[in-house]
C-alpha cells in the first residue's frame, strides 16, 4: 500500500467540500430542528395526513421496487436531506470517482469498481490509460477458463475433470463470491462442488478437503494482494495436501489458479502466470467479486449467468450517475441513513433478507459497509464530530423473528431495516415446496407493518387482556423500514443489489467527508498477531505486551503443554 498522504486530488473541490464542518452546516442544524420538530410523529400519523404516501415514496430501478414509506420522514425531511448532499457535493464527488480520479486520498488511488461492469464500448480511463479494455480481455480469459471446467474439458494432473472447486480466500476475496454463489445457487452446476475456505482456522480447510479427492480438486487462491497471511497460509497447505496425494509437484499447474493484483507473489507461490487472473489497484477488495476475484462464482453459474450479473450492477451504476438526487436510489438510501444516524441516534442497521439464498448476504454488506464507513477522521484528517457508519447486521427471515426481532418491536435500541424479498420462490424448487413462499412474503409484509404501527394500548385493551397485562403486550410501532421487493433474485437482479449498497455506502461516506476506500483500521491487529505468534509457538519474549495479554498467552502455552 501506498501510504503518500493526501496527494493530487485535493484541489479547491477537495478544499471546499470540507471545508465547513458538517455539524456546523446550515443543512445539518436545519435537519435537526426539523428533527426536534417531528418528536411524537408517529407513522400512522404521516400515512393518515397523506394517503399517497406509499405511492409516492416508492421508486422503481431495473428490477428493484423499493418501497421507503415506512420510513419516519416527511417530504420536507427529504428536502433538507437533499439540500444536505447538494452542500457536501456528494454528487462531484461520485463524478470524480466514475471519471477515475485518485478520490482514495490515502492511498493515491482511483476508485473504480464501476469500470468492472462497463459495456465493451466505454471509455474510462484511469491516469489517461483507458482500463475497460483490459476488464473485458480478463473476463473474455475467464470465460474461456470457466466453460473450460464446466464441460469437463479442464482436467487434472491425471486426467479427471475437476468435481471440487475450493476458493481460498478472505474478507473481499471471499465474502463476495461466497455470498453471490449461495445467492444464486439454483443457477449452478449442481454437478460442481464448491468451497470457501476463508479462517486461518485449520479447521475450515479441513472441512473443504475431508472428503476431497485431489485427483478432482481446483483451487482457486483469491488473494489481492497475494500476500495476506490467511489465504497464503492455507494456500500453502492445500499445496502441499495435492501434491502428497497425487505425488507430483508438476501437479499444482492443473490444480491451482490465481486471482490477484500481484503477479511477482503468484509467481514466487509456484501458480503459472498463465492460470492467473489478474485485476487492479483501483479496485477495492470488497468492491471486487464482479472482478476476476468472481472466478469461482463463473465457474459455477456460467459465463453468461455472470455477464447477466454485470450487466445489473451497471444498470445501476447508471442510474446512480444519472437520475436526480431526489429520486435516485442510492442517494435517497444513503440520506436516509444518514438521518437515523445523525438525528434519531440509530447505532445499527438490520438488513433481513426473506430469502434463504441471501444468508450471506449481511455478512457481505458488514465488510462493504463497515469496513468503508467505520472511520473517524475526515478526508483531510481532522477528527469527525458527528457519528459515521453503522453496525450492519442480520440474518434471514423468518428465522431472525424467532430470535431477535423482540428487541426490533419493544427494545429499547432504535434499529432501522431493509426488508428484502422477492415475488416469485427459487426457479429449481420442487412444487410441493412452492405454496410456503406466500407464507414467507406474508411474514416480511406483516414484519414492515408491525414494526411501523405496532399495537396500541387501546387495541391491546379492546381484545379483553388483562390491564397488569396490557403493557407488555403493547406494540409502540415507530421503527423504520425500507422494503426491497424483486421479481426473482436472478443474476441481473442481485447485481442491482449489491450496487445500489456499494453506491449507498459511497453516498453516505461522502457527505461524512471521510475517505470510504482505505482500510488502515484492520492494520494494528495484523501486526500485533505477528509480534505475539512466536510468543505462543516458542515461548519468545514479546516486548510491550500488557499484563492481561501476557498472560492470556502464558494460560494458553500451559493449556498447550508447553
Ligand atoms: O484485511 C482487510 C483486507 O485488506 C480487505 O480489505 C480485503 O478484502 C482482505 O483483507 C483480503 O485481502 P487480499 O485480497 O489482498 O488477500
């Protein structure tokens, strides 16, 4: 990583966006008093005195029908929210990241995921080199490995096709391509099997091979850098495992490829450059599964299925790039956001997926979201005044409502959500499977509504339950929800989503003026773990570790008997 600390971009743009404190804004004490002012609204209310409310705050993009109704705002909140972005010049400074400026000051770098995803046809040059040439030569290389594997024409060292792909990988390098396989799972192979091994954690290869055949066994090493200690450390032995059992070491050439930036480490870790694809520094790892990073999800949905995929997120990118603030998508989500943080004091957000296929998909978002957006320093290194990104959590419906959802509906934690569902069940299920589809969209519906307008004591009372009890069974209501409804979550439909998110995440790091592309906050650990190994294996004297430290790591030598 380059560490030249604020170079080129900062012109007078850069200069003026922060040059006023965002909490010092006119926009920001106009949305606080507005905030003060909507104290007691409830969203009965705002329906009640608007009965197109939900008609109008709903907007349709490509495939998605997101529906924010539900959420505690006014047209005028909207209006403030929007005179907010307009004064942190959200909007040039999305410009400048689709025209390939250095806007990731720390690191000196473009910031162009969206390059990933561009028509043969675009233009999009980064430091006056046109990139979207190179994109689809990489993708045009993966297709060729991808359908190689899938007709079995790929085989190994002793000549069986492959039936096990293992993806080693971690954090960006992992987390999209595993979310987006079990996503989009009725469109695989069923006749592959794949794997994502991503902890250190031997226990984690371990399950991948257990049961693995090496004669039949592709590794994919997804490693951006190629030198991040997990993934190498694995790599290393899933290399070893394949060449003990097949007991050749010219073996590794038909049974490991490489995705990275860095062609001297592949080269040096022994995979042939001709079985690596290859990506770039102004791609970031967790904007990176749409890039060669999504080799394993090809191979398991098909060249076309992933150029469909594509072929979403730049529908959305366009639609970013190009509807007005007011009804573009991104921007409204990440307003939103920024308002139950800044206003309403929301310390989390809940995304609930109502689909078993999207599990992953939280996860996902955790590292997008929060490994973008936990900063607390401005763009030119002042400390931030005001609070940043949130704690992204959750897990699928129905199964969060039979857990935690009774903190959603009487805690005391102010959590806003996105409810994401789809109209139509998986394409493969089988028909007598069918019917509980409506069973698990009835229950996504009824959470938005329960959360929204929850259950008066009068209606508690009404029902004839005892008035000690009529507390307890009390609904408040008042939690705010985004409802995303598609068709079907289909290559192209997914694409949709995780743009729109990357875009939000963009939207509300630029009107907290922090730089949402660099990652230093997962530096102090990494090195503190190398210091303190040696510690555990050989008992080394590690300097500067603290009592508590020093002696959690006595405890485990003795634990280890050493
Ligand atoms: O440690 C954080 C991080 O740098 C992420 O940003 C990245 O996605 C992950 O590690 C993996 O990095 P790499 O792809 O270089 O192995």
């Amino acid at each position: 990583m380059s560490a030249t600390p604020l170079p080129r971009t900062e012109g007078p743009g850069e200069r003026a966006r922060g040059a006023t404190a965002l909490d010092r804004r006119d926009q920001w004490t106009a949305l606080a008093g507005h905030r003060a002012r909507l104290t007691g609204t409830r969203p009965r209310d705002l329906f009640d005195a608007d009965p197109a409310r939900a008609d109008r705050f709903t907007l349709d993009v490509g495939g998605l029908h997101v529906d924010y109704s539900k959420n505690l705002l006014t047209d005028e909140t909207l209006g403030l929210l929007v005179d907010l972005a307009e004064a942190t010049r959200v909007a040039e400074l999305r410009d400048a990241m689709l025209r390939g400026e250095h806007i990731n000051l720390t690191e000196d770098r473009a910031v162009l995921h969206t390059a990933l995803r561009a028509p043969r046809s675009a233009v999009i040059e980064v430091d006056g080199h046109d990139v979207v040439p190179a994109v689809h030569e990489v993708l045009d290389r993966m297709t060729e490995f991808a359908d190689g594997v899938r007709s079995r024409r790929w085989v190994g060292h002793t000549g069986l096709p492959v039936r096990r792909v293992v993806n080693i990988g971690i954090g960006g390098s992992d987390l999209g391509p595993a979310m987006a396989y079990d996503a989009l799972r009725p469109y695989t192979d069923r006749g592959l099997e794949f794997r994502f091994v991503s902890n250190v954690d031997g226990a984690d290869l371990h399950e991948a091979l257990v049961d693995a055949d090496p004669a039949t066994t592709l590794f994919v090493i997804s490693s951006k850098t190629f030198t991040t200690i997990e993934t190498i450390t694995n790599a290393t032995v899933a290399r070893r495992w394949l060449v003990d059992g097949l007991g050749a070491e010219e073996a590794v050439s038909r049974h490991f490829v490489a995705v990275s930036t860095n062609t001297e480490e592949v080269t040096r870790f022994g995979i042939d450059t001709d079985h690596m694809f290859g990506f770039w520094d102004w791609v970031g790892g967790r904007y990176s599964y749409d890039s060669a990073i999504g080799l394993s999800l090809m191979i398991a949905i098909g060249p076309e299925r992933f150029r469909e995929m594509l072929a979403g997120f730049h529908l959305m990118d366009t639609h970013f790039a190009t509807a007005p603030i007011e009804r573009n998508l991104p921007f409204l989500l990440g307003l939103i956001g920024v308002w139950y943080g800044g206003f309403w004091g929301a310390e989390s957000h809940a995304v609930l997926p109502y689909a078993h296929h999207m599990a992953r998909f939280p996860a996902y978002l955790q590292q997008l979201d929060m490994e973008s957006n936990g900063k607390s320093v401005q763009r030119d290194g002042r400390p931030v005044t005001w609070e940043t990104g949130p704690i992204v959590w959750g897990t699928p419906g129905t199964n969060g409502q039979h857990a935690y959802f009774q903190l959603l509906h009487q805690g005391t934690r102010f959590v806003p959500a996105d409810l994401i569902g789809f109209a139509e069940p998986a394409p493969d299920l089988p028909e007598a499977l069918v019917p509980q589809h409506d069973l698990l969209m009835a229950n996504m519906f009824a959470q938005g509504q329960a959360l929204a307008f929850g259950k008066s004591a009068e209606e508690v009372a009404a029902e004839g339950v005892p008035a000690e009890l009529v507390p307890h069974r009390t609904f408040a209501g008042g939690h705010p929800t985004t409802t995303i409804l598609a068709e079907r979550l289909s290559p192209s439909v997914l694409g949709q989503l995780v743009a729109l998110y990357e875009h939000k995440v963009f939207v509300q790091g630029a009107v907290w003026n922090i730089n949402s592309f660099d990652q230093w906050g997962v530096q102090l650990g990494k090195v503190l773990a190398k210091r303190v190994e040696p510690a555990l294996t050989e008992g080394a004297e590690v300097s500067g570790l603290d009592t508590s430290t020093a002696a959690l790591v006595a405890r485990y030598r003795t634990l280890r008997g050493r």
